[in-house]
C-alpha cells in the first residue's frame, strides 16, 4: 500500500518502512519524510534566526532522529505504543558565537 504525495517539485510514492514488511526501499518511508521535514525546518529556521541576530555561520548540521513502535503504529500490539515516543533533533555548529545552553530538553 502506498500513498502518493504531491511536494510541489515532485511526485513521491510513500509506503511502508522496510522494517515491518515495507516495499523494501521502493518507496519512501512517510515516517522518514516526517523527521526529514522536521530537519529541513530546524535548519532553515537555524539559518534566518542566525542572519537576523547577526550570528556567523560557517556551517554545520542538523540530524533528526526519532523512536517509532511498529507493533503499536499497525495494530499489530494494542498496549504497544503509537508514533513515534520520542524524537530527537540535534545541532552541531561550525560558529565562534558563544554557546547559550547546549541542551535543552522539551516534554
């Protein structure tokens, strides 16, 4: 089963991940697409914050990673849980801005 997503710039097929009997890397993965978005965002956003504050970027990175439960997202385990239970955005700088705080945790 798929889902096709129109994104403006192309036309994506989004299935199941591999992992729980997907379409084997056929298709993207909607869950992979939901972290990759929140990691485009977090970096787009990084960058204006940074030019509007006047804070030097020479580069960097963000990574997104997140915790997602097959059993329970599929119903295939209903005291599984569903979605995602955490996710976990991460920035590694190349500045000589002063660091604020270097972790901060929500929820």
């Amino acid at each position: 089963m798929t889902c096709s997503i129109e994104t403006g710039r192309a036309l994506i097929d989004a299935g199941l991940h591999p992992a729980p009997g997907g379409g084997g890397g056929k298709w993207v993965c909607s869950g992979d697409m939901l972290l990759e978005a929140l990691a485009a965002c977090a970096g787009v956003t990084l960058g204006a914050v940074a030019t509007s504050l006047d804070i030097p970027l020479r580069g960097g990175t963000v990574a997104v990673e997140g915790d997602l439960h097959f059993k329970g997202t599929l119903a295939v385990d209903k005291e599984a849980p569903l979605g995602f239970s955490d996710i976990r955005v991460r920035f590694d700088l190349d500045t000589d801005a002063d660091p604020i705080n270097s972790t901060r945790s929500c929820g």
